[in-house]
C-alpha cells in the first residue's frame, strides 16, 4: 500500500509566504476517460487541450494547445519565452524527442558571469537581460504541430488567445506565485504592469486579461511561426535587448533550430522507457537509476522500505555523479550516452552499491531550495498516442524580463550552464566542462518527460518541474506504477525524496520517512535535510493497453487537473 502524505503547505509551496500548517492526507482527484486525456498542474490549460481532442485532434494538437494556454494561464513556468522537451509515442509507432531548448545567443562568451576575481557575480545569470537564452517554445511548438499534429495552428492557439483576451480568475495559486515573485517582478517595468496589476493588491477571483499577449498570439496564429523569427514579435524582442543591453539579437531568433531527436530507450522489468536524450541529463540518469534498480525485487522487499529506499537513494547518486562529468550538449561536445547507458556501466555503478553503507559524496555543498518554476504535461489520445512536455522559463517567471508591446516573461536559462565550471548554479548543481557557457549551445536540463511502453502500448506518461529533483520525481512516480502497481493517482501521491551525489543530502517531503527508518537510513550513513515543502508537480496518465481506459491525476500538491473524456 502507498502511504499517505500529509499536507503540509497549503499556499507557501508556490513561493515564499509562511508555511499554514494543514493535516489533511494527500489525494489525487483520479479522472477516467476513453477517449483522450491531459493532465496539467493549471484546470484551464487541460480544458484547452481536452478541447482539441474532442474536436478529433491527436495528442499533439492537444499538447500544443495546452502548452499554449499554460502560457497564458501559468505565466510563471508556461511560455513563449523559454523553452522545452517534448517525448511522444504516436499512435502509428513514431516516436520522437522534441528538443527545443534555449540556447546561447551567438554573442555569449564562457566568462560572461565571473567578475574579475573569477567568481560568478550575483544574480547576472538569473534576473534580468544577461540571463535570457534564445528561447525555443515558439519555433518548438510550431515544429511539433507542423509535422505530427493535425490541426491548423490557428485552430491549436485559439483557446490560448480566448483565454488572454477576456481573461480568467485568479486562483490562490496564481496569487501566491505572483506575490511569491514580487522583488523579482517589480525590476522591471513590464513586468510590474502587467502580472502585478501596477503594484495593486492581487485579489483572488479577480479577472486577470493579459491583451498585448493576447495580440501576440493572434499574430502567431496569422502569420505562423516565422512571427516569432522575423515578424513583429522578433523585432519586439531584439528591441527590449537592445534597450537593455542583453546579448540575445535578432539574427539569433531567425537561427534557431528546433532537433528532433532519438528519444532514448531502456527497459525497466516488462516496460520499455522513452525518454529524453541529452541536453536533457533527465532519461540518461532516468534510464541508469532504474538500470541499477532492476537488480532489486522493490516489490518483494516494499518499495517504500528503509532497505528499498537506500537502493534508490544510493542509485541517485550514481546517476547524479555521472550527470556532473560527463552531460551537456551532444551538439558541441562528445558526450558518452552510449558508454553511460551501457550493461557494463550500469552492471559497475550496480556493483558499488553496498547494502550497509550510504556511499559519502566527495564534497559538500549547500543545496538551494526548490520552487515551482517548471511544468509539466501529458496527454493520451483515443488511439493510444501519448506526448509528454516538461517547459520552464527556469527561475519562476524567469529572468523577469517582460517583452514591452508583446506581453510575455523571458527565461533565465542561461543559469543553467555552469557560469564557472565546478561552482553550483541556483539549484546547487554543480556541473563540468561539457556544460561550460559557449555561443549556440544548449545548456543541460533535468527535465525528463517519460513514456512507459508494455509491448510497443503506451501505458503510463509522467513527468515534473523541480529542477534536479524532477529525475527523482519521475524516477519515484515510475518505480510507484512498476512496483508497487500503483495507479495513476497513487503514483503522483507517492512520498519523494531526493539525493543529487552533491551536496551529500537526502532531501526529503514531510511524513516520507517513519522514525524508525530514519534512523536505519541515518545508521547507514545517508545525511537528512528536510525539505521546506513539497518536491516536484508530477502530472501522470496511466493507460490499460486492452481497454483504452485512461486515468489521468494531477499532483495533488499544487491545483492541477486532469480532464479527461
Ligand atoms: O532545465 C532544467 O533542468 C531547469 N531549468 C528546470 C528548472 C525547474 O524545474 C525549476 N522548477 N521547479
């Protein structure tokens, strides 16, 4: 049986208010359907999707309808200004991993956030212009829909551009997230105006209609996807740089490329795992935890086990510790998937676990704390065809930086790069040459969305904001269906924990760990630190290959939904 979690934080998990203490169990509101299902951490955004499935769409469709509403109705994750992953198993087999992850504009330099002393200067990478990277969204979402989706782009923005013309109530989430972000927001001037009401109370319930993007979308849906390369858009974006002195320039927009990649295959026990290739370090460490984890009969020993546990605990580090040598862009430097997913790697990183002791990472470093800054979404169509798409602006509402005249936040992805290779970036990852800062690359993300495939059938869809701690998430949601053949909503509700080899820490959600196995962990080595709140926003559907019956749950952390017909 799945343990229960308690609840918590109610409003602080989606920024810094005060912790309100509730003790209420944790449980994801299951949704069965037939005909198509999606599942987003925002109701408005599934209903946009769910929208285009009802019209005959494919998961595509669906998919990119609902990334575009989560652009307007979850401006502190969805965009138009950052970019993404996208994993899918279409119903006539083709599979594909969709990278359209930022990159560095052509002018970003390995230097260009250290001082003269050599260390990374506060905040460059993070708040304001320096941070932006050429976000992919747009040019990724065009591509996705151009090639395997069905629908007219028009058709696929149009509940998008409904929703940011005549607005939409906000929520306790949306409300909590602004005023969570508020000293980032207020730096610029947009940004204040718009998602800030000018600096007025935020009330919940108040109808929240965003115009400029609602222009901005309707010019997408016109002039289709070269509006963001060359068209008014482009030109509204080069020209908030160059006031601003950010690198980011109009010819980098126009040369953007989206990759269709080779999503990556495993096989965890009867399933075989898609997952998302490198600039994604998510399906390689995804696909080496459960390479080490196959060893172990979780389900005989329970999953949630002291003993079960420190397998999993010590299978992240090992996959955490590889991440930092060896990942980063497969376009520009030679990186070793297939020597790190090979049966003789996995066979040596299963080798050197031991069963009494937890491993001690080399060093120790602070380890910053998560906030809800990424999103997630799956889909399943009637057919069987699944997509999974984890987008971020990275830091929640990014760099900050709203596009004046076109209404939309623009990421801070180029934290993700390692400034100085060897120092930790906003989420304490530390990260080596491969992820180093150079012009067109693409830096390493841990977005991992997943699909689970039972003899060549779509069976389960997950994924997860959090960055580090979104492969943790996925890894638990997955090992939650495989071995404790838990459901759709069990397998989000499951307690979640976090090891990234360094610092050497086990974070952890409240009520996940008894006393007991506490202290049976803690005897064998491994470092508590609780985690001031919940790890991740994990959205799952789960589908039965004989019926087509679907269930989709939400996390019931945050306010998703799961619409589903
Ligand atoms: O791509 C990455 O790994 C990060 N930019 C994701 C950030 C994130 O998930 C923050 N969310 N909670």
């Amino acid at each position: 049986m799945l343990r229960r979690l308690f609840l918590l934080v109610a409003f602080g998990a989606l920024g810094t208010l005060a912790a309100c203490v509730q003790h209420e169990p944790l449980h994801a509101v299951p949704v069965v359907g037939q005909h198509g299902m999606v599942v987003c951490t925002e109701p408005l955004a599934a209903e946009a999707g769910l929208s285009m499935l009802r019209a005959g769409g494919n998961c595509v469709d669906a998919a990119v309808a609902t990334a575009f509403a989560l652009a307007v109705t979850w401006p502190s994750a969805g965009n138009l200004g950052g970019g993404g992953f996208m994993v899918m198993h279409l119903a006539d087999g083709r599979e594909t991993a969709l990278d359209f992850r930022e990159t560095a504009p052509v002018a970003a330099t390995r230097d260009m956030y250290l001082g003269p002393d050599g260390k990374p200067i506060p905040e460059r990478s993070t708040i304001g212009h320096l941070g932006v990277a050429t976000p992919g969204s747009v040019p990724g979402l065009c591509a996705a829909l151009a090639r395997y989706g069905t629908k007219p782009l028009a058709t696929v923005l149009a509940p998008a551009i409904a929703l940011a013309e005549s607005g939409y109530p906000l929520s306790a989430h949306h409300v909590a997230a602004l005023n969570g972000e508020r000293k980032l927001l207020s730096k610029n001037a947009e940004s204040l105006r718009i998602f800030l009401c000018a600096g007025n109370k935020l009330q919940v319930g108040q109808q929240f209609k965003q115009p400029e993007l609602a222009r901005t979308l309707r010019r997408l849906a016109e002039y289709g996807e070269q509006e963001f390369r060359t068209g008014e858009t482009a030109q509204l974006i080069a020209a908030e740089m160059q006031r601003s002195a950010g690198i980011l320039s109009a010819a980098d927009l126009v040369n953007y490329n989206v990759h269709a990649r080779a999503p990556l295959r495993g096989r965890y026990r009867n399933y075989d795992i898609l997952a998302m290739p490198p600039p994604s370090s998510g399906g390689v460490a995804l696909l080496q935890m459960l390479g080490m984890l196959e060893a172990f009969d979780l389900r005989a020993m329970d999953w949630e086990s002291a003993r079960a546990r420190h397998w999993i605990i010590e299978s992240m580090k090992r996959a955490f510790a590889d991440r930092t040598r060896h990942l980063g862009d497969p376009d520009q430097s030679d990186i070793p998937v297939t020597q790190l997913l090979s049966p003789a790697h996995i066979a040596a990183m299963r080798d050197s676990l031991g069963e009494r002791a937890a491993t001690p990472s080399a060093a120790a470093l602070p380890l910053t704390r998560e906030r809800h800054e990424t999103t997630h979404l799956s889909v399943v169509d009637a057919h069987g065809g699944a997509v999974a798409i984890t987008t971020t602006l990275n830091g929640s509402f990014g760099s900050g930086v709203t596009v004046a005249g076109a209404g939309f936040l623009l990421n801070n992805e180029m934290d993700d790069f390692a400034s100085a290779p060897g120092v930790p970036n906003m989420y304490g990852l530390v990260q080596g040459e491969a992820n180093a800062v150079a012009p067109l690359r693409r830096p390493l993300s841990s977005m991992t969305p997943t699909v689970l495939l039972r003899d060549g059938n779509v069976v389960f869809v997950t994924g997860s904001p959090g960055g580090p701690t979104i492969i943790s998430t996925v890894l638990l949601s997955i090992l939650a269906f495989v071995d404790a053949g838990a459901d759709a909503a069990a397998a989000v509700e499951a307690a979640r924990f976090h090891h990234q080899w360094n610092p050497d820490q086990l974070s952890f959600e409240p009520a996940t760990f008894n006393a007991l196995q506490r202290a049976a962990l803690e005897k064998r080595g491994h470092r508590f630190v609780a985690s001031p709140r919940f790890q991740g926003d994990c959205h799952a559907i789960q589908r039965n290959p004989a019926t087509g019956v679907l269930q989709g749950a939400a996390d019931p952390r945050h306010g998703g939904r799961a619409a589903g017909w």
